[in-house]
C-alpha cells in the first residue's frame, strides 16, 4: 500500500474509538494478536472438523449421494445466508457478532459430540468402516443431525467470516492491512490445512466423540480471545442504535431488503470494485471448473496413491503459507496492479501446466505455485476493499461481493463436469480429464488481456484517493 494513504476508512470514526495502547505504528498490536489466536484456534477446530464430519457421515451412511449432499448443505448458506450477513454485520457490533457465532458453534459442536458419545456402541470404528457394505442401510436421524449440523455451522462460519472481514481494520493501521491479513491467512492454512486433519484422524482412533469435544473447545476459546479485545462498544456507530437518536427522536430503520439494495448499488455503481468483483466471480468459476475432477485426473492421469494425492494438498497449502508472509512484500516491491497481473499470468500457465503433465510432483508444484498468488490476490484485494468501502457498509458491500465470488462456483462445477463427460463421450478419456485444466489456464489468459487495463497501479490508488476524499 501506499504509504501516502494513512488514512482511510478510520478517518470516519472518532479517534477516541482507537485504543494507542493497542494501536501501534510499528506492529499491529495487541488486539491483532488476540485475533490472529482466535482464528488460529478457530481454524484448528475447523481442520479437525474436515476430518471427523465426513468420517461420522460415512458411518452413518455408504451412499455416496447421501455423502455428497453433506458437503453441498456445508456450501449452502455462502449463497442463500451471506447477504442477510452483510446487513447483520452492518446493523450490530462486530465483535459480540463474532463472540456469538464461535458461542453457537460451540454449543452445537458439543450437542453433536454428546449424540455420537451416546451412540458410539453402534457405530462403526475408524478402522472397521471398509468392511462396512456398500448398500448397508443408513441411520436415518444420525444423518439428518449431521445435515442440519453442517448447514447450521456453515451459518456461523459465513456470518463470522464475514464480521471478521469487516472488523479488521479497526484494529489494525491502514497501512498494515496487507500484512495483518497475510498474517492471518498463513496461520489459518496451517491450522487449518497442516494441524487440524492429522489431530483429527489422530482423536478419532481413541474415541469417535473426541474430535467434536475438542473442536466445541476451540470455539469457545477462540470466542474467549475476541471478547478480550478491548474496543469500545462499536454497536452505535454501525447503526446499532438508530432507532434513537444520539440528540433527536426515533428514526425508522431501513428494511432489510433497503439495506441489502444499498450495499448491493454502492459496490455496483463503483467502477473498480465492480470490475473486481466480476473479474474474481470468473477466476472462481475457472477454478471450479478445473477441480471439477481432480480425483479422477489424479488416479488416472497422475497415478497417484492415497498418500501421494494428499501431498498435491500440502503443496497448496505450502504456497497459502508462503504468499500469506510475502503478499504485502511483493506488493510494494512490485506494486499493486502488476500483483495482480501476475496472479492472472501464474493462475493460466499453471493450470496448462498441470493439464499438460503426467508427474504429480510437478502438479503439487503447480498447486503451490498457484496457491501463492491465489493469496497474493487475496490480500491485496481484500485490503482493499477494507480500505475505500464506507465502514457503515463494510459488512453489505463485502457480503454482496462474496456473493459474487461464491455464487459462480457451482456454475463451473458443472461446465467442468460436462466438458469432461462431452468429451469422454466422443474421444479420448485422458483428453477429457486434461481439458478442463486447459480450457481454464487459456480463459484466463484471456482475461488478463480483457481485464488487464482496469487492474493498474494507478486505477487501484485512484479509487483509495477517491474513498479519501469522499472523508
């Protein structure tokens, strides 16, 4: 970030809601800190949670559609909850937002261990699931419990997710944002990539319930660390309170759907962030497309083995970490628009490379590579955003841009799918499983030379001097 640009968002709120003892100019401060714990636990639980929901869904049913429905309800409320998020995280005060979803979870996360510890004599062991029939019958109210569990926690994870987002840059210095979330990122990949899935297979040998005590226990510290964050109270500058005024009479308070109108005109009628938006709903779709299959083209065209396969996912996360700790770095050695022009660059060669190779090593490099500048993007784009949207409309204009972001997932899911099947049915398999990794690298290639003149340096700085004269 430019360092010409210290004030931004801030510049809104009364300096008295700044805390200097927590605020610095050199690090970011103990209330950083306190958040980077929280997530970094958080994330640990939800590692450990990538393991043992799955496993407790295998053990209730062997239908693989009955399985696949689980992960699609975990997706869910990124589409159908994120929006009304926006305009919660907007209305209350974001920090008690984030203290009462890690709460929630806890709670449900302990009412899920308590069913499974209660029904822990009836259901398969870890090691005895492969003997498990195929068509063996499922347990019907296990299995809508851990339906409604996952939809429910998906709830809490887009609403804190989405305060968080927004929460951040009253803790930490305008010009700090790219390294507190770079920072917050890498620790998340490894708790959440590297700690949480080996703890959890680790706790679900001993005893099937220990995993969900053990994540509820994460939530509940990680609730623990945020309230210790000491802000004032934030309820009333976000409109908490706007149905009484500080010095007049009550004031009616917009409708939900007026404010999720407001949120969704401010990001659509600002040229860049627009841009941003629908450049990343694409990269998204593109992605999507090309993970459509990655098991089948990891058996078939890789020759991977179980462990092998898992290593093409520690290589991501490899370069999650490093583009966590170097994103601000290459930012301004390289500035913000090349950034992204080089994630653009990277994210195409990568994938035809990767469509193009029979070695999983090289596409376990391919991954890291990818990852890295997916992270470099990331942080550069959501510092951002943290920068130049009106704090009143962080958690909106954030809610509608993920939206775009999550929403054209699905959409490449299926291109990906039928591209495959299409061409499985007229030619080759091996070209099938390749296509969709080509089809996207060369996409985005092509989106850099249609995108590329609207993500310049100069366009990026001329939207935060914009936000700074709008003060």
């Amino acid at each position: 970030m430019v360092a010409g640009c210290a004030r931004d968002v801030d510049s809104r709120i009364d300096d008295a809601m700044t805390a200097p003892a927590t605020r610095t100019t050199t690090g970011l401060g103990a209330n950083y800190r306190r958040l980077f714990a929280a997530a970094s636990i958080s994330n640990l639980g939800d590692g450990i949670g990538t393991v043992a929901y799955p496993w407790l869904a295998s053990a209730v049913t062997r239908s693989p559609l009955l399985i696949s429905l689980v992960v699609v309800v975990q997706r869910l409320p990124w589409l159908i909850f994120s929006l009304p998020a926006g305009v919660i995280t907007d209305r209350y005060d974001r920090a008690r937002i984030m203290v009462g979803s890690n709460l929630a979870r806890a709670g449900l996360t302990t009412a899920v261990a308590l069913v499974v510890l209660g029904r822990q004599g009836s259901l398969p062991g870890p090691d005895e699931l492969e003997s498990v029939a195929a068509g063996g019958g499922t347990d019907v109210g296990l299995y809508l419990m851990v339906v409604a569990a996952t939809m429910l926690l998906g709830v809490g994870e887009v609403l804190y997710d989405n305060a968080n987002q927004s929460f951040l840059p009253h803790i930490v210095e305008p010009r700090q944002l790219e390294k507190a979330n770079g920072r917050l990122w890498s620790a998340e990949q490894i708790a959440n990539s590297f700690v949480g899935p080996p703890v959890g297979a680790w706790l679900l040998v001993g005893v099937f319930s220990l995993p969900f005590f053990v994540d509820a226990a994460t939530f509940a510290i990680s609730a623990g660390l945020i309230a210790m964050i000491s802000l004032p109270a934030t309820a009333a500058r976000r409109g908490a309170t706007a149905a009484t005024g500080a010095t007049g009479p009550a004031v009616a308070r917009p409708s939900w759907t007026a404010d999720i109108k407001e949120g969704f005109l401010w990001l659509w009628r600002h040229e860049f962030l627009r841009s941003l938006a629908i450049i990343l709903g694409v990269l998204n779709m593109l992605g999507t497309m090309s993970f459509a299959a990655l098991v089948l083209f990891a058996q078939e065209e890789l020759s991977t083995d179980p462990n092998e396969f898992a290593i093409l996912t520690i290589g991501s996360a490899v370069g999650a970490v490093i583009g966590g700790w170097t994103a601000s770095m290459i930012s301004q050695r390289t500035g913000t628009g090349p950034s992204l022009w080089l994630a653009l660059v990277g994210g195409g060669v990568t994938s035809i490379v990767i469509g193009l190779t029979s070695s999983w090593v090289v596409v376990a490099v391919m991954f890291g590579i990818f990852m890295l500048l997916a992270v470099v993007w990331n942080v550069i784009t959501v510092s951002l955003r943290q920068t130049i949207i009106p704090d009143e409309l962080l958690g909106r204009v954030n809610s509608v841009y993920r939206f775009f972001a999550w929403g054209m997932m699905p959409l490449g899911a299926l291109l990906g799918g039928g591209l495959i099947a299409a061409i499985d049915a007229i030619g080759s398999r091996s070209i099938a499983l390749r296509s969709p990794w080509l089809v996207a690298g060369v996409a985005q290639l092509v989106l850099l030379a249609v995108a590329g003149p609207r993500l310049t340096t100069s366009r990026i700085e001329a939207a935060r001097a914009g936000a700074l004269s709008a003060d």
